[in-house]
C-alpha cells in the first residue's frame, strides 16, 4: 500500500475518522510530542504484536521521528500479514515542519 503524507493523514484526523496509527518511536519521543495512536517501541513491535493483530486486514498507519524505523515497521508488519500498512512519509518531522511553525 502507498504510504501516507502529513496533509493527508491530518485532513482524515481533522474528519474524525477512525484510524489504526502506531507509534513505533521510544516512550520519551512519544511523551514529548505524538500525533496520536497507539505506541509501540519498533523494538517491541513483533513482540506485541498480539495487542494489534485484529488489525491484520485493516488500513494501519505507522509513524516516527522521521519515517526511517516506521518503513522498517511497515516491512515487519507486512511480512506478518498486514496488508494494509502505511508509512507516514516524513514522520513527525514531517508534521511539525506543516503545521506547527
């Protein structure tokens, strides 16, 4: 599936939809500033993988920093089976350099 950009992503949160977003950033990272969704370390992601699995066949939009560890996060969900992963291009650099200057 094609990945997803800031402006995209954030018309559909601005909608109220209901979107599966995974954090794959570091506690600390996520604290300071997140988009929303669910954290899930990239380190623990195949771990609990169990806490999204009902999601396999569902459109799920990972994010990070900077789109790097979430496009690893893309490959290891797919080679589980998700089908539907996106990767938000440019991460939460991304976001803050459209919306919050």
């Amino acid at each position: 599936m094609n990945d997803i950009d800031v402006h995209e992503l954030k018309k559909r949160l601005d909608q109220e939809e209901k979107l599966v977003i995974i954090d794959v950033r570091e506690e600390q990272e996520h604290q300071t500033f997140n988009i929303g969704g669910q954290l899930i370390p990239l380190g623990y992601l195949l771990h609990n993988i169990d806490e999204i699995e009902e999601h396999k066949d569902s459109e799920v939009i990972v994010y990070c920093r900077s789109g790097m560890r979430s496009a690893t996060a893309k490959e290891m969900l797919a080679m589980k089976g998700f089908s539907k992963v996106r990767n938000l291009t440019g991460g939460v650099l991304a976001w803050i350099s459209a919306f919050h200057n």
